[in-house]
C-alpha cells in the first residue's frame, strides 16, 4: 500500500467517526431537560411562596379573630383580614376560603380562636404538564385575651 492510498484511508476514517455536529445533537436533547428543571424550580417556588402567604393570612385572621368580643364578630373579622392579607401578598386563587372557629370566645373567659385558609394556586400557566393548580390550606390558632373590652 502506497502512503497516497494510506492517507487517503486515515482521512476517509476521520471523516466518518468525525464528532462534528455532535454539539447541536448534545443542545437538542440537554436543552429541554434543562428548561424542564427549570420550570420545576420555577414551580416549587411559586408553592413555597404562596404556602407563606397562607399562613400569614392564617395567623392574621386568627389575631383579629382573637380580639372579637363576640362569635359572629370574631368570624367577620377573620375573614376580612384574611381576604385582605391575601390580595397585599398579590396571591391569586383560583378559589379560596376562610374558616374561624371561635366558640370558645366569652368576655371575661380564655380561650382558642382557630383560623384556617385555603386557596388553590393555578400553575397552568408555567407551561408544565401539570394538572390545574395545587391546593394549599394554613391553619393557625391564637389565644383570646379574656380582659379585652373590660373596663
């Protein structure tokens, strides 16, 4: 075998385990998996986020709840409170509901005012297969000052 013909057999061989264009291959598949993660991240965030709002509003309707001198009274304040809390947080739910349990207010007694809140988030909009939106309830419960109102 003459060099010409041994040169022309290295280049034939380079040219057909050559690794080019393997980059835009590695980008093709890489690139939505790294987006995907993202949007995940992306996700958790926005849950964790709105879990905090939750709560805030939670302990928020419970306080003012707890200040209430009567049932109806407590029940009215927590949930203006916890509405308000959570529209300043800028969360929006698709649909949300306030629960104060305050029967055991009584002036001149102490006692527990429980508040819960529940608001589903929408994550239609991350652009992940996920189902329409997650569900997240804060509960939280304050003590009743049994002087409150009292001369």
């Amino acid at each position: 075998m003459s060099r010409r013909a041994a040169a022309r057999g290295l280049r034939l061989r380079a040219q057909r385990w050559s690794d080019a264009g393997s980059v835009s291959v590695e980008a093709a598949v890489l690139v939505p998996g790294v987006l995907f993660v993202g949007l995940l991240i992306i996700a958790g965030a926005r849950i964790s986020s709105a879990q905090q709002a939750v709560d805030n509003a939670a302990a928020a309707a419970a306080r003012a709840a707890s200040l209430a001198r009567s049932p109806a009274a407590a029940h009215q304040a927590g949930t203006a409170v916890a509405r308000e809390r959570l529209g300043r947080e800028g969360l929006t739910c698709r649909t949300s509901s306030v629960s104060v349990d305050a029967g055991q207010i009584a002036v001149g007694r102490s006692g527990l005012v429980r508040a819960s809140v529940t608001c589903q988030v929408p994550l239609g909009d991350l652009a992940l297969p996920l189902p329409g939106g997650r569900t997240i309830t804060g509960t939280f419960t304050s003590p009743t000052d049994p002087y409150r109102g009292t001369p």
